[in-house]
C-alpha cells in the first residue's frame, strides 16, 4: 500500500462553477435506465465541494428520462452524472450538446451505451479500464497463493501499465480533452485506503503529467478555473517531491555504514507504556515489521509473521513491529494477543521511525542480526524463511 494522501479532488474530480447562466442556451441529457421503476434519477454536477444536486425524476417503466438544463456560459467542459443510489454514469458536457445514455440497473455504471458525445464514450472506456484494473487488484490480493511481498510487486506492475496506458493513449493524446481531465482523477482501492492512481503528491512523473494537462487546457480554455486548479496540484506537487528528495537525501540509509555501525535505534512504548529499545534486542535476530493494523491485509500478514515466529522464536528470533494506525485504542485491540514486541509511532505515516528508515511503503521489513547489524530490507530478500535461517 503506497503512502500518499487522497486529494478531495481524487474523490469529485473536477472544480467549482456557478450553476447559473445569463443566456437561455440549454444542453440535454436523455434516454432509458430500465430495471428501475419508481427509482430516483438524479443528475448531479460534480462541483470541488463535492456532487450538486441540479435534477431528478421518479422513473416509471420504460426508465425514460430527459434533462433539460442552462448551459454554462464557459466554454470549458462540465462534468456531471447520472446516479441511483450507489450507481452512477458519469458525464461531460460541452455547451448545448445533447447526450443520449441507455443502460439498465443496477449495472448502470458499466454497462451503459452513450451517443452525442466523444469525451463521454472515452470517459465511458476510461471507467471501464479502471475497473478492470480494481478487479484484478482484488482477486490478486485476495489469492491465498500469493504471499504479501508477491502481491506489492504484482499490484504495483498493474498499476505501472495501466498508468502508462493512459499517458499514452488518452492523456499525452488530447490533454484538451475532458476525458484526460477525468483521468487524472481516478482511484484506486488498496486495502481500506482510496488512492489517486496518477499521484502528483509522491510521483514526479505523475506531476509532469498534470502539467501536460494544464498546460493545454491554458491554450484552449484560457482563465478556466479547471486549469488553475490543475496549474495549483502541479505546483504543490512539485513541492512535495522536492521535500521528498530532500528527506530521502538525508535520511537514506548508508549499507556500508550500517554493516559498520549497526542499526538505526528505535524508542517507543509498547501498549502497556513500557519503552521498548529495537538496540536491547542484541544477541537476536531481529525482523523490524513497520506495519498497519487497519489494512485489510493485515490478518494475513500477522498470520505469516506468527507462523515464522513459533518457528524459529525458540532459536532466537525476535520481532519488533512498528505500528503506524492512528487510532491508540484499535491498535491496542489488535495486539493484545500478539507474543512478540509491538510498538507505536503515534505520527503514523508521518512518523519519525518511518523515516529514519526510508520506509515509502507499508507493510515494509528489515532483518537485524545477532550483532544489531541490519543485514537487508524486504526488497533484498527473496525469501525470508531461508533468510531468517541464514541468521540464525
């Protein structure tokens, strides 16, 4: 699970706009949601405050429907969507534009026809792709065959072609496209977190590629508040990588210093309040687990680490694991009836320990000898049993 914070603009995709209009120019929305009879059909503007309510209409039968609606007075594309409850199409609208929308529910959000527009059939394929992608995330993560290093390098190759398939056939195609605007602003489920897949806070490349699109949206709809919102996530990024940079240039474990001067110590409470040193555990073998209880990995993580645990504790191996979950009360629940050292960082995924170690993922691990040297991180190893092993 990738560390990075979920822009409000991930969730609702596009900027605020007035809703009113100073001229009587309309645009249209219609068609037939079937399999929904005596449902609420809303049409909801998607505005940075979150989704506005514009109309809605009791189906009957035949599902038919038509909105009728002030077109804005921009000439920048607006961002709209049909919802039934949980299921919804989204939309963009170009001035007087008239869409027409065939679906059935409640399969609406992906299975749904759309004429009268181009940015609407690609936005259609682009929500299709993503979720594809969320469905393939799912059965790998839930594969009882795959162990938790093999699903991190597997997720993050999904993510890596899907994200290079859109720069190259959508994004970097048409940045003036309001189907390029949308997918900047896909997610992503992993675990109980809900990510940006092009994140501009932590990727730098992904920061080149909302520029891309602000960049072309200054030329074709110069002033839009659409691009300066862009212009403004670019910019922060940038910001954010370099403090980034900075911190890694800092913090970057040396190996060669390391092998020399040991590891790097750690100090924190366990839940009865009693501090715990990661250097007292000397004369052990060490596995330092930086982990989240509230990930819905997390029980079949603890599974493999008690596993490895009965095994081998006997012959000297400890394990000092790191708790990053912000809520003290839930992490003090779900170890409560764990055998080895459990400590906290209360500043979570901004924590210090986090740093020292250069930890950019979690769940991450390190291995310690008996002499408190650490020997290698997760992403050295390929597997940790025989590592263990050769430690011990």
């Amino acid at each position: 699970m990738k560390i990075s914070k979920i822009y409000s603009a991930a969730v609702i995709m596009v900027a605020a706009l007035a809703f009113t209009s100073c001229n009587n120019k309309k645009f249209h929305i219609n068609g037939n949601i079937t399999e929904a009879t005596d449902s609420m059909l809303y049409l909801e503007n998607l505005s940075l405050n979150g989704p506005v309510k514009i109309d809605s209409v009791k189906l009957g039968e035949d599902g038919a429907f038509a909105f009728d609606e002030n077109a804005m007075d921009s000439i920048t594309p607006e961002f709209y969507r049909l919802r039934i409850a949980n299921q919804s199409i989204n939309l963009s609208i170009d001035s007087t534009e008239t869409v027409k929308v065939k679906a059935s529910y409640p399969q609406m959000s992906y299975k749904y026809e759309v004429e009268g527009s181009e940015n609407c059939s690609k936005i259609k394929e682009l929500s299709i792709k993503q979720m594809i992608l969320q469905n393939n995330i799912n059965a790998i993560t839930k594969s009882p065959n795959m162990g938790i290093d093999s699903v991190d390098v597997i997720v993050a190759r999904m993510l890596d072609g899907y994200k290079q398939d859109i720069k190259v056939n959508y994004i970097f195609k048409e940045p003036m496209k309001a189907s390029s605007y949308y997918a900047l602003f896909q997610t992503i489920q992993l675990g109980n977190v809900n990510s940006l897949i092009f994140n501009p806070r932590n990727n730098k490349d992904d920061v080149r590629v909302f520029a891309a699109v602000a960049t072309s949206w200054d030329t074709y709809y110069p002033g839009a508040e659409r691009g300066k919102n862009l212009h403004n996530i670019a910019i922060e990024g940038m910001k954010d990588i370099r403090i980034i940079e900075n911190q890694r240039a800092q913090q970057q474990i040396d190996a060669s210093k390391v092998s020399v001067n040991g590891c790097i110590d750690l100090a924190m409470e366990d839940s009865k309040g009693q501090v715990r040193r990661l250097t007292d555990l000397k004369g052990k073998v060490v596995l330092l687990d930086f982990h989240l209880f509230a990930s819905s990995e997390s029980t079949k993580r603890i599974m493999m680490l008690r596993e490895l645990y009965n095994k081998y504790h006997a012959a000297g191996l400890e394990i000092y694991q790191v708790s990053v979950d912000p809520n003290e009360h839930f992490w003090k629940t779900s170890t409560a009836a764990l055998p080895w050292i459990c400590v906290r960082d209360e500043g979570g995924i901004q924590g210090q320990s986090l740093q020292l170690y250069n930890v950019q993922s979690i769940p991450t691990f390190f291995l310690i000898d008996r002499s408190n040297t650490l020997k290698a991180r997760d992403a050295q190893i390929k597997d940790l049993d025989e590592a263990i092993k050769n430690l011990l």
